[in-house]
C-alpha cells in the first residue's frame, strides 16, 4: 500500500471512514521456480500483521504447502494428507509478501509453475490460532478475527491426524458435523469435533478429538469471516470481501453482492472433490476454461472445460452436468468461500492500470507484452502491415474480438493472462507486436460479461462504481456491430437516446439500444436490440470513466484553427482515441509510437490497415492534448490516458 493510501486510510479511519483494501489482505499470486532466491512482491505484510501462505505446484503432482505466521515460515503442513507439521520450507516473510531462499519441487523448481495464495491477518477476514490441547470434551479457543468464523480449518501439527473442517453452511446445524479437508468425504455426524457449539465472535469450542484437542498435542487454526453487509474493506470501510455460503445442487446462479476473485467449493452430501478456482489462472465467465486444483489431492492443474461453473459481475453461476460443482437436484449440498475481486479504491497513477507496449520489450519470453500489472483487457495489433485490431480480456479466457469486424468472437492462439504483469505467451509477432493494456480498477475501467434476454428495460449489473461515460458493447455469439455509448453523443444532451458503431459512421438515435436510460453507478440498461439484448446470446461489455489526473472521457468542438483538450493531466496524454460525432474513423494515438509536433502514427479501430505515418493530427500539451489545424472541423468524441 502506499504511504498517501495508509495516510488517507489512517485519517479516515479515526473518523470512522476508510478500510482496508482487499489487496491489502489478499493476493494470488503466480510464479516460475528459479532454484535460487526470488523475492514475491505481492503487498501483504506477512511479516508485521501475519497470516497464511498457501503454495502448491501448478503442473507437478505434488503437495499443497501451508506456512502460516504463527508457526513460522519454515514449517508447513500439506493440505492434501494427514502427515504432521514438517521443517524445510525455503521461505522468509517480509512487509510486501514473501520470498524463497532456495530450491525444491514443491516450491521453486527451474521451469515448473506455481500458486501461492496468501491471507493476511484482519478483522472481519482471517485470523490465525494455535493452542495445545488438553483433551477435554468444552475446550473453548479464544480468536481476534472480529466476527464469528464462516469457515474454519483446523490441523494438529505435532502428529499425524486430520484436518477438521467447519462451515457454517455445511447443515442446519454445522456445529455437529464433521467434514474433513485432506479427503473428499461427505459431512458425517460428529459431537467430538465443535462440542455441539457454535463459534462466537470471541471463540469457537473444540471436543475432545484427536484431531482437534488431543492431550498434549498441538493445532493450528485457519479462520475466516464471513461478511453479511457488516464488512468494513474498501475507501468508505463499508464494504464485503468475503463469504461463506452454501447452494442447492439445482441452483442456477449465487448472488454475493460482488465479482469473486477466488472461491473453495464443496458438495458436502456426497464424497466429491474439494475444488479451487481463481481469476488469475483462469475462470471465466461462461466457465468454458477454469484452471482447477484440489486441496485433498496433489493432482497438477486440470482445465475443467465443461462451462457449468461462471463467473458473473454479482457472484457465479452454475449448470448441471458435473456433480462436484452443480448436481442438478435441490437434494445436494455444497458449501464454498468466496474472496471478492479488487481493488476497491480507484487508482491513484495511470501506471497503475494502463500502458502501451511492444512485443519486442521481451522477445521470446513470456508474458511477451509486459505492463507491469495483472492485465484484464488488451488491443493488440501488428503495426507492420495490415492486420486485425484484436480485444481480448480475462474474463473470456483470451478468446478474441475484432475492432475492425462485426465477426463473433473465437480462439485466439495463446492469449493466456496467468502472469502478474502482463498476458500473452506467442511469440510470433515478433517486434512488429503493439498493444494497449488495461487493468480493471474503480471509476477506472470496467469487464462485464452477460447473456442477453431479448427483454427492452434489461439491467445489467457492473462494479464501475460510478456511471460509465463511455461504454463498448458487443455481442459475442453472433454476427452483429459493436455498440458505443459515449456521454459527448448528442451534444451532451440524452446521450443515453444515443448510439454509434464501433465499424465507423456518425452518432445514430435509436431508443431500442440503451432504452433511453442513462447509465447508474451500478447498473447500464439495455433495450431489445440484438446488438445488446438478443435472448440467450452472450455478450462482453467494456465501460470507461474519468479519475481525475489519469484518465479522461469527454467532447470538444473545433472550428477553424487548432484546440487545445485540456484533460486535467500533468505529463500530458500516452493515449488517445478521437472520434467525430458526424463521420470519420475512430482514430488512436499513443505515446510509444509518437505523440510529438509533427507527424504521429496512428491507427483505425474501425480498419485493419497498417497505421499510418502521414499527418499531423494532434499534438503533446501537458493537461491533455491538442487537436491541430490539419483535422477536420466539427463535434468530436475522445477517451485519453495519462
């Protein structure tokens, strides 16, 4: 975190105001294995406030590693058997995440992949607890995580013995059942476990199981909140990070009141796997391509690729048709924990969530376009010669879009987004390779994926956090224009009556688009229109707004001689897309390429012709940009990027 955010956060918090960010508590975070010492820069302070680190090879068979601050970074225990607590863990932790002092399979092998998963230590989200058992049948076990735990792993650590599970959506009354984590048994009934009591926001009680309280022997506790609109995250500490819930096996969909980033689901009637999904190895929103692992097994990752299992902008949603995650029968249980997606704050540098770059800044290695961010949504294009203008976002799993094309969306090579600064493993394009980047963040920029109901009136939920400004609709099953909304159509004046399409032309009215309904902070509003709203069809939505001093969506006339745009920025505009409201293309400009007084390069959205070197259309001014006596006269549209 910041020095400006801690200070903000520490005002606001002496006036009842501002919260912890979910980053600040929660990261996933992928790395390769080097043999050597790496450091993993992720923003949890391990070291000071503590926590949980969870690690487990993505492409070996080989164990989970839990290392938690109360035990120490060295010792860890394996999720996916029985086995006590062992030493040798290469691992120190640090303010900023946690680093590896050596090699080994399990954690730092040259070549293979890995997950870690870290938990930080905080009111209302984790806490960590040991104790050594007295082998009493009430033992009560006090804990800090400020609200009554929604799930709870427990493992002794100084012998062999199972990990305990509670949940409290496991049964009518979970505080009698016993569900285990290293197996994939169903819930059985279980008094020795919790004593027959429920946890409290103080303690939870313990029977007089060896695997929970044997004389002599001691544990380790994993506890985590379950937040029910008394979470105290994000800007104005009123917000929920976290939940644990249960569905039936029927359910269609789960409402969490936000977009998770990571979930542990379990069917707790049956013996069915325990299963891990999160965004950053990949889960997308019609569950075409999820990157699954198995807490009770070593199993490398799997790609379940059945598409029952999405993600949506309020929770995920689920089909029949395999048992471990959607039944079919309202008979069946599953429980899961839920970890919401961040940030919750707005960016405070356009370096944060936006840049240009060129596939030659990494050659042949991977990720081969690098924008020092876990990237979310790209362009990308090949500057050398005519070609395609390709959209590919996360929440897809890099299948592509073109600019250029009304053309349904398909496979796109080896758009993969499993890196933490950047997306892409081809190396084909060489350095004729460019591509505009952006990172998802609040009042920033926005991913919604949706499935279309043919309904006029249809509300379609987002987490901009504020209303978009400008919004890029496009239908992904079928052949059909993308749709623009921009707040400069019209003049300004009801653009929300307004459209155009992303394949050129002027600024057309037609109510059957956004049905004449300006977008909210929290919604956007359809028509009927097959081009945003046709039944059972799917459709990906990207939304923009202006943060002061990073980005800027806005209009501007020009008559005669040149204008200047003044964006608010410092350093002037990196990029820069403008479009008249009457005719024309929709033009793009950057700063890689040359925003400078004379000629820049740029290229057409709307045309796979090769970009062009001839003209000059804008020049560099420090708050924004200028539009120059060359271009045309007229009503124009633009989005700009500090």
């Amino acid at each position: 975190m910041s020095v400006a955010k801690l200070l903000l956060q520490a005002a606001a918090g002496n006036a009842g105001g501002a919260g912890l960010d979910i980053t600040d508590v929660f990261s996933t975070y992928l790395y390769n294995g080097n043999d050597s010492t790496q450091a993993i820069n992720n923003g949890i302070d391990l070291d000071g406030e503590g926590g949980l680190l969870w690690i487990k090879p993505r492409d070996l068979a080989l164990s989970h590693r839990l290392m938690d601050s109360a035990r120490g970074p060295t010792k860890y225990l394996v999720s996916d058997t029985t086995g006590q607590q062992q030493a040798g863990a290469p691992f120190s932790f640090g303010s900023n995440g946690f680093s590896l002092t050596g090699g080994g399979s399990s954690w730092n092998q040259n070549t293979n992949t890995y997950a870690s998963w870290t938990f930080r230590k905080a009111k209302k989200f984790f806490d960590v607890v040991t104790w050594t058992g007295d082998g009493s049948g009430n033992r009560q076990i006090s804990h800090n995580l400020g609200s009554t735990p929604g799930m709870m792993l427990i493992k002794i650590t100084s012998e062999a013995g199972g990990w305990a599970v509670y949940h409290r959506g496991n049964t009518a009354n979970p505080e009698t059942d016993k569900l285990q984590l290293h197996t994939n048994a169903a819930t059985s009934d279980q008094n020795d476990y919790w004593a027959d009591t429920a946890p409290t926001s103080a303690n939870f009680t313990v029977g007089s199981d060896g695997d929970v309280n044997q004389n002599y022997a001691t544990y380790v506790a994993y506890l985590f909140a379950h937040n029910d609109g008394d979470g105290e995250f994000g800007p104005d500490g009123d917000q929920d990070i976290i939940k644990c819930g249960s569905y039936t096996g029927n359910a269609t969909s789960v409402d969490l009141g936000f977009e998770p980033q990571f979930i542990i689901v379990k069917r707790t009637d049956a013996a069915e796997n325990w299963m891990m999904f999160d965004t950053m190895r990949g889960w997308a929103a019609d569950g075409s391509s999820l990157g699954w692992l198995m807490p009770h097994r070593s199993s490398p990752e799997y790609a379940l690729t059945n598409g029952n299992f999405g993600l949506t902008s309020t929770g995920f949603s689920m089909s029949s048709g395999y048992t471990p995650l959607n039944s079919g029968s309202s008979n069946h249980k599953y429980i899961y924990m839920a970890i919401r997606r961040g940030p919750l704050a707005p960016p405070e540098a356009a370096t944060e969530v936006f840049d240009v770059g060129l596939a030659s800044e990494t050659g042949s290695s991977a990720p081969e376009y690098v924008g020092g961010f876990v990237v979310d949504m790209a362009i990308k294009r090949i500057l050398s010669a005519s070609n395609s203008n390709y959209v590919v976002d996360r929440l897809r799993s890099g299948r592509s879009l073109t600019t250029n094309t009304n053309g349904a969306d398909d496979a796109f090579g080896s758009a993969a987004f499993d890196y933490m600064t950047g997306y892409y493993n081809g190396t084909s394009t060489a350095s004729a390779g460019w591509s505009a980047m952006w990172k998802r963040a609040p009042s920033f920029f926005d991913v919604v994926a949706f499935l279309g109901n043919g309904t006029a009136g249809r509300t379609v939920s987002h987490n901009l956090g504020v209303a978009p400004e400008m919004m890029w609709v496009k239908v992904r099953s079928i052949v059909e224009p993308w749709v623009i909304y921009h707040k400069g159509m019209n003049g300004g004046t009801t653009p929300e009556k307004y459209h155009m399409r992303l394949t050129s032309g002027a600024e057309s009215e037609d109510s059957d688009i956004w049905n004449n309904t300006a977008p909210t902070s929290s919604v956007f509003t359809t028509g009927g229109n097959d081009k945003v709203n046709a039944n059972n069809q799917t459709y990906i939505a990207y939304l923009f707004a202006t943060v002061a001093g990073i980005s800027k969506v806005g209009s501007v006339t020009k008559s005669g001689s040149s204008v200047d745009v003044n964006c608010g920025f410092s350093n002037g505009a990196r990029f820069v897309m403008l479009k008249s409201t009457a005719s024309g293309n929709w033009n793009v400009w950057d700063s890689l390429r040359g925003i400078v007084s004379g000629n820049d390069p740029f290229f057409k959205l709307d045309s796979d012709a090769a970009p062009s070197t001839n003209g000059d259309y804008i020049d560099p001014l420090a708050s924004g940009f200028t539009i120059t006596g060359d271009f045309g006269n007229g009503d124009y549209i633009f989005y700009a990027i500090a």
